[in-house]
C-alpha cells in the first residue's frame, strides 16, 4: 500500500514537471490584421509604395494567434511608440492549449 502512494506520489510530480516545462516554452504569438489570396503575376507587380486593399474592415477586431491557430481577438493600440493588443476575446484554457499542439482535436 505504502508503495503504490510512493508511486502515485512519483507520477504525479513527472507530471508536474511537464506541465512546468510545457509552460516555459516560447511560441510565436502574432496578430493578424488581415488576409488576402493574390495571383503571383500581381505579387510580382508589386513595388514601393504599392497599396494591397482588403476586404476586412479597418475597425473589425484583429486575430491574436498562436502557433498559427487563433485564440482570442482585440484591438489595436498605441503603447508610447510600439503597437500593442488589447484582448477583447480569449478563448477557454482547454481550447489554447489544443491551439498550442497540446491535444488532440
């Protein structure tokens, strides 16, 4: 008895661990602001000062990803001299860490 807790005891810290180094690890978080299929003759047209229009509306909220995957949505905004995020929306826990790559859909 006293070993199978002893044991328990060993895989519930392993498991532990992971969740520690799952956490620390780094991924590309990007915001997306708009997306558009173009044919490669126009992607070859274009030059300085060229302007891509896109059908997303400048006031729609913007796609906040990780791993490629969205997980929330927000709205720009200025911090001093950089750009920043405000979250507006986040998906649930369960959902991110799937985004991540952290289980099965």
């Amino acid at each position: 008895m006293a070993e199978e807790n002893e044991n328990e005891q060993q895989q519930g810290e392993a498991g532990h661990g992971h969740i520690d180094r799952i956490l620390k690890m780094e991924v590309p978080v990007i915001v997306k602001v708009a997306e558009k299929k173009m044919t490669m003759q126009n992607v070859l047209m274009l030059n300085i000062g060229s302007i891509i229009q896109f059908d997303k509306d400048a006031y729609q909220h913007i796609d906040l990803m990780a791993n490629n995957r969205t997980i929330g949505l927000g709205q720009p905004v200025k911090i001093g001299e950089n750009f920043g995020l405000k979250i507006m929306q986040i998906g649930d826990v369960a959902e991110t860490i799937r985004s991540l790559g952290g289980g099965q859909k």
